[in-house]
C-alpha cells in the first residue's frame, strides 16, 4: 500500500474539501454550474503535470519496482510534435498502433482523416471504440489505404469497436475473441501475418461504464488466455473505463492490472487521457507484451473527441508493408525502348515452348519481366517522407489554421482559464465553418464540371458520404477437407477442382425417374384454344 504522500499526489481531488467534492460529482452527473474564471483559476491541479502512470507503480509497487520502473511511459504531443519525433526514426519504425474512442465515428470521421493526414508516417492499426455504427452506417466510415472491420450493436445504440488495418498487412479475424455484449465487454481482435515469424495479435475492447467489473474481468481473462498460449506479441488496446491512477485506491482498477499483469501485458500510456475541468482520468490505453521493442508512445493533443488519441510505435517488426511511404516510378525514356524494343526482338522465344502449358506460359512471363524490368528498372524517388491522405479541400492556410488551433488547444489544456478556453472555442468554432466552406466549394466545382456525366456523378455522391467499395484481403490459407492449404499452387488446383466437378457432382444427385415428363403434369385441359388477330 502507499505512503501518504504517494496517495496524495495519485489523487487528484486530494486538495477539494467535501463541499467541492460533492460539488464536482455533482457536475459529472448533471454537467458544470456557474463556472465563474475566480473558481476556474483556483484550481490547485493541473492534468499534464499530473504524475506518470509508471513513475507510481515504480515507487509503489514492490517487490516489482526495479522491473516496473522500465514500463516506457508517455508523454503529450500535438501533430507536429509526433512528426519531429517519428521523421528521424522512420527507418527504424515499421509497426505502429494507434486508439481513439471516437464517440461516433461518423460524425468525427473528417476530423479524423484532418488529423491522419497532418502526419507524416501512417499507422499500421487504428483501434476505434464507441463507434456508434450499426449496420447501414458502418460502410460509410472508410479511410484510404486502410481496410475496416467492425463490430456494432445490434440491439442498442452507442458502444461498438472497429479496426482499420493498413493494405498492406495480409490478417485473419480470430472469432474466438469477438465479443458483443452491451452491458459487459465488446471486442475485436485480429491476427496479422508476419513472413518468416510468428504472426501478432491486435485487438479492441470496450469496456461500458459503470458496469460489473468482475463479468468484465472474466471475459477478459478468457481473451489474455487464448492470445497468449503460442506466445506471440500481442498488443490490446482500447476504452476500459478504469482508471489506472486511481489502482491503488479502487479495488477493480486493481484487479484490472493484476490481471493484465499476471499475463506480462504491461502499459504504453502513462498520462490521464480524458481531461475535464474537474478531473483526469487515464481510461485509455495500449497493453503489450512487447516491450523491447517499443520506440515511443504518446496521447495525442486532439480535440476531436472528448478522450486523447492514443499511439505506440515499434521497431524490429518484419510486416509485409515493404517501401512505406516510398513512391517509385520507371523512366521510359527514347534510349529505354530502343534498348526493351531491340532486347524482345533478340530474344529466342522458340526455345521456351514446353509441351505442358503452364510450363510454357510460365518460361514466357518471366523472359518478358526479366527483360522489362532490365530496361525500365524502378527507381524510388528521393523527397521527405509523406503523407498523401490529406484532404484535397484543405489549403496551405488552412493546414496552418489547424497548427495554430492546435497550439490554442494545448495551451487552453495547459491553463485551463476562461480566457484560453473562450480564445480557443472561438478560434475553433471559425474554423470549422471555414473547412466546412472549403469542402462545400471543392465539391461544388466537382459536381458543376460533371453534370453532364452520370456516372461521374454517382462516383462522386459515393464519395461524398464515403461510400467505398473495400476490396477485403485475400487470405493467406484455405481449409479443405479438415485441413488448411497455405501453397498457392495447392490452392488454385483446389478451387478448380470444386469448379470443374459442380455439375458432375450435381448431376449426381438427381435420381433417375422411368416415368415421362407428362406423368408430373396434372388436371391436364384437353380443350384447345387459339389466337387470332384482329384488325
């Protein structure tokens, strides 16, 4: 248990008498009174000089404080701050997560895309809770270069989880720990493939408040159980609606850690992650059991939920996300074609023919790219890395109003006064409706240069409310027959034997019948009729 001075510093409200306690429990239920600047201002705490998740468990904990004391910690970077620190490390980082509880994906999606886009380096996995989606809804909410999978309510609005996955990264749903239950948990695991290595597991859960924590903690024993048993790396984000500062005072909070704890999941995010004029709470977080590898985790100073982004990027992990953020061109220059056209007409193509035609077909393709690629080899084009999800609506100015907001927010989270909070909200409210313009005009031109074209302009209304069709990843594996086929050859012959025997094998079910087809017809009409026409 901790000393006196450990709980203080771990409590934010120790400096309130009762009064001012009822007072703020008062205002989590029913919203703020009379938030006059003299109340506002005496405030004794402040959010981002609250002490660090890991720095308590270091001092607290023990006999586990040497271990404890080497849990990374985080600390708070707007966009710009994120890019100074990742720019530098971009060769070095090639996994990155991130999670957001966006209450209400569909109205925070353009906010969302404003802030993805000001970074410089993509993230691998973006983790969503309370998404708020239902089934009309959760295909309007997609992200280029990113697949989604999602996991809403049926049965009652709110809560919901959902994954974006970058294109590149080749991944299967584990079904095992897909749960859907309003009142206990909600989640979403994935399992991403790793060439020559074990693959990892990534997940989203949601946890509702002020619900039975001990039904959560079973469910969520079951998952750290399932996931952990082949000791892959694994990496559970999510809204858990627990307090981490608040362990040693709250008796779930504890057994939340213990639990985690017991399975070597360990913390990435050590500042509160909802802050309140009354209060902050670290409810956010990313759990992993790979520390060794982690490079720098952070809360994210974005407005646009009422719960900070949180992110953790790694290094050393061998994804299928070869050349990120790396664009490449050929140069079919004069010389070039004279140098492809003079190659092709030199070469024997008659001494590859092969009586089998795959043999054949195969001898050709790889003459044909061998010589291709000789002649216009690709050649990445050297600039900075970049980002090319911005929205095309959004100006220089713009991008320099959003830094300048940016900067407001920080500093309004810093000093939270009445004056920094009236000069932010105004300067936010303005630009808001300044986007919202842009976007409206940028649309307009689009829609006025193609009213002529019609499927240009369903292309574009799908565009507008984000209607996309995602091509789902193709999987790496196949089950047949009780087992599962992972060579591509074995696969394609597979799929053309169950194409090829459809009709044998249907036909194989039709029993054969003596009678003729008259038999099966009845109250046949022996009368006859016919048509005549008339004038």
């Amino acid at each position: 248990m901790a000393d006196e001075s450990h709980l203080e510093s771990l409590f934010p409200f120790n400096h309130l008498d009762d009064s001012s306690f009822n007072l703020a429990l008062y205002e989590i239920s029913h919203g703020p009174l009379n938030f006059n600047s003299s109340r506002l201002e005496t405030l004794l705490f402040n959010p981002i000089e609250q002490p660090e998740l890991s720095n308590s468990l270091s001092s607290c904990l023990n006999p586990d404080s040497n271990f404890i004391a080497g849990v990374p910690s985080s600390s708070y970077l707007a966009e710009d701050d994120i890019n100074s620190r990742v720019v530098p490390l971009s060769n070095k980082i090639n996994f990155s997560i991130m999670h957001l509880n966006a209450r209400s994906l569909l109205k925070n999606l353009d906010q969302l895309n404003l802030m993805l886009g000001r970074l410089k380096k993509s993230f691998s996995v973006i983790g969503i809770s309370e998404t708020w989606l239902t089934d009309c809804t959760a295909e309007l909410v997609n992200i280029t270069g990113y697949s989604f999978i999602s996991n809403h309510r049926k049965s009652k609005t709110g809560g919901g989880v959902g994954i974006y996955l970058h294109n590149d990264l080749q991944y299967k749903l584990l079904n095992e720990c897909k749960l859907s239950d309003p009142e206990v948990i909600e989640s979403l695991f994935v399992e991403i493939t790793v060439p020559h290595g074990k693959n990892i597991i990534v997940g989203c859960v949601y946890r509702p408040p002020n619900q039975n924590t001990a039904l959560f903690l079973d469910k969520l024993n079951d998952i750290l159980s399932f996931i952990s048993k082949d000791n892959k790396q694994c990496y559970v984000m999510g809204d858990f609606n627990l307090d981490l500062l608040q362990y040693n005072h709250h008796t779930p909070t504890q057994e939340f850690i213990d639990a985690l704890f017991s399975f070597a999941f360990f913390p990435l995010i050590s500042n509160p992650t909802r802050l309140t004029s009354y209060s902050a709470t670290l409810i956010d977080n990313i759990f992993t059991n790979n520390l060794s590898q982690n490079v720098l985790n952070g809360v994210v100073l974005n407005d646009l939920s009422d719960h900070l982004p949180v992110f953790s990027y790694f290094s050393g992990l061998t994804l299928t996300r070869v050349g990120e953020n790396k664009a490449f061109t050929r140069k079919f220059t004069d010389e070039n074609l004279h140098k492809f056209n003079e190659n092709v007409s030199n070469t024997n193509w008659s001494s590859l023919l092969d009586e089998d035609p795959n043999i054949a077909y195969n001898n050709f393709i790889d003459e044909y790219s061998r010589i291709y690629n000789a002649c216009f080899p690709l050649k990445a084009i050297k600039g900075k890395l970049r980002n090319n999800r911005s929205s095309p609506w959004i100006s220089p100015g713009l991008l320099k109003s959003i830094s300048k907001k940016s900067r407001l927010y920080k500093k309004f989270i810093r000093s939270p006064s009445l004056s920094n909070e009236r000069i932010y909200k105004t300067y936010k409210n303005k630009l808001n409706h300044l986007i919202r313009l842009a976007k409206r005009k940028y649309y307009d031109t689009r829609f006025e240069s193609a009213k002529h074209d019609l499927r240009t302009t369903w292309k574009l209304l799908n565009e507008v409310i984000n209607k996309r069709k995602c091509r789902a990843p193709f999987p790496s594996s196949f089950e047949s027959e009780g087992k599962t086929i992972t060579d591509p050859e074995e696969i394609a012959d597979k799929f053309c034997k169950y194409f090829t025997n459809i009709g044998p094998n249907l036909a194989g079910t039709i029993r054969d019948v003596n009678s003729s087809a008259s038999s099966f017809i009845s109250d046949v009409n022996s009368s006859k009729f016919a048509v005549r026409a008339q004038n």
